[in-house]
C-alpha cells in the first residue's frame, strides 16, 4: 500500500477570543489535565473552580490583551507560519498539519481529517525541545487517546525532545548572533526557561536534565565564559517549590552584582506566546528596571525564522520516504 504521510505540529494552544469566557474555557482544559496538574481530582476540582479560574481568567485576559495582534494571538499565529514554510521546504514527501493539546485546531479534529484523506503514516512533532510529562507526554496521550478506538492504524512517528538536537542548538545560536550584531550584545545572557514543580522532576520528568543541557550546549556553541551566562525558570505559581533558580531571583541577582545589561532568551518556547511576549518581555523588564537595570533586552523566540523551519525539516526528515 502506498504511504501517505502527514507532520503534524502540535503546540499548548491558545484562547479562541480574545474575551473572558475563551479564556476561562482555555484556561479550565489545560488545567485539568491530569499530567498538567498532579493533584488528588476532587481538592483540585474545587480550587480550580472555586478560586483558580473566576481570578486567574481575569488576569490573563488582561495579559493576553497587551500582546494579542490583529491576526490573532501570537502563538496560534506562528504556527500557522511555521505550518506553511516547513510544507513549502517538504513539497510533496508529506503534508504539513498544525493542532494546539488545548483549545483549536484539536488535535483529535487534525488527526481525524487527515486519515479520512488517506493520510496513513504520521509524524508527530511536540513543539516543545524539552521532555516533560506536562507538555510532551500529555500531547502523547491526547494521540493515543484519539486512535484507541481505531481497527486500522496509522504508522506513528512521535518525536519526544530535540533539546541537543545540533540544528536546534545552531538555530539558537544564529539568532542570538544575528540579535548581538543588529542591537549590540549585552552584558549577560539568561537563558529562561518554564517552570515546572520540583516534586515533577522528582519523580522522574526529564525537563531539567534537558534544560540544562541545552543551556549549557548554547553557552558552548557561543563561546561563553561561565560568568557571562545565567539559566533560570519562570511562570512559578503557587506556593509549592518549583525548578530554581527562578527568573526573578536571578535578576535581583544579576543587579546586584553589577550586571545592568541583560539579553533574555527563552530557548525552550518554540513559539513567542504569553509566557515570552508578557511575562518576560514586559513583566521582568519592568521588574529588572525596578531593581536598578538599565538594558534588558528580549530575543525573540525561533518562531518561523528560515533556521527554524531548516531545523524541523532536519529532525522530521529521517522520517520520511524522501532524503533530507
């Protein structure tokens, strides 16, 4: 039988309008997800319902509001841009699908088109360099969720990480170059990255052995000395103990060191969304201002720079019929 074979890239997702009820409906999905929140059901039902989301939908629809654009949020934005450049790069050795785990496209939607087309080989690319049960495995289990009722199978290639993946790490680097040369290279690098709670790693999650690796991997390949470099984690909440050092105490750190200028890169976003656009680029500005910064600078995510879009092509490429 002739293969027919589709790329999926899949990401968190984003809120359809940008209004309170869309946020609130986004907001309950993803944070009822099992492998996103590890707490016993019925406590968790009753703070999420009780407290977490009549509050929480409100300020994040204000955050969204400062970074929404006239497209869309930016999220879905880039990867539909990134959906249409890797399809022009593959041609005809597969057909190129975008879906978000958590609000539209659906994954489920995606997958279920493209089979009724033909579609009988998959490649499925988590946008996310970094392994986390969190964001890749919960994107697994929505795949397997929508193909357990199935007789006939489709061939499934899933891509679990690419956070040492040389492509990934030349991309990275090109564009913290390409930032240095056009806006003038700063006195420090944070590399920043989402948090998750320490009791994930615990037990087991493999996302900080695989932060720090790409950080360390970047910092290699740009010929940085250990003092010219700084990784940390952010988007904390609660009042558990998550993944330090946090973004804000290095900050405070870096200033008062003596550190002025920084350039902030967030190399675990394959996307520019609300987390980068908001929270680091507005909120730890003013924040680093505040404590007695003068420079601070964000590098924008990969988004759907051409030495992104060279790098999924590289990674989905031992995976298709045709040679890459």
């Amino acid at each position: 039988m002739t293969q027919t074979t589709a790329v999926i890239l899949t990401n968190l997702g984003t809120p359809e309008a940008l209004d309170r009820p869309a946020v609130k409906r986004f907001l309950k999905q993803f944070l009822s997800d099992r492998r996103v929140v590890e707490i016993p059901r019925l406590p968790w039902w009753l703070i999420l319902n009780g407290i977490i989301l009549p509050i929480r939908s409100g300020k994040t629809l204000l955050a969204y509001q400062r970074i929404w654009t006239e497209q869309g949020s930016p999220l879905l934005v880039y990867t539909q841009k990134q959906q249409v450049a890797l399809q022009a790069l593959l041609g005809k050795a597969a057909t190129v699908a975008m879906a978000m785990r958590y609000g539209k496209p659906n994954l489920k939607t995606v997958i279920e088109s493209l089979l009724a087309e033909g579609v009988n080989r998959l490649i499925v690319l988590p946008l996310y360099p970094q392994n986390s049960a969190t964001t890749t495995a919960t994107s697994f289990h929505h795949l397997t969720d929508t193909l357990v009722q199935r007789r006939n199978l489709p061939s499934i290639h899933f891509i679990d990480n690419y956070h040492d993946h040389p492509a990934y790490i030349d991309a990275l680097a090109t564009s913290v170059n390409a930032n240095w040369q056009q806006t003038g290279r700063q006195n420090h690098l944070l590399m920043s990255f989402h948090g998750l709670p320490q009791v994930n790693v615990d037990r087991g999650d493999p996302y900080y052995d695989q932060c720090l690796k790409t950080a360390n991997l970047l910092a290699t390949r740009l010929n940085l000395d250990k003092s010219a470099w700084s990784l940390s984690f952010q988007s904390r909440i609660g009042k558990q103990v998550w993944l330090q050092p946090y973004t804000s105490d290095i900050l405070e750190t870096l200033v008062n060191k003596g550190v002025k200028a920084v350039d902030v890169i967030c190399p675990g976003f394959a996307a520019d969304c609300l987390e980068t656009l908001d929270e680091i680029k507005i909120e730890y500005r003013q924040l680093f201002m505040q404590l007695g910064g003068k420079e601070f600078q964000y590098i924008a995510a990969l988004n759907d720079d051409v030495g992104h879009i060279e790098m999924m092509q590289a990674i989905v490429g031992p995976y298709l019929d045709t040679d890459y």
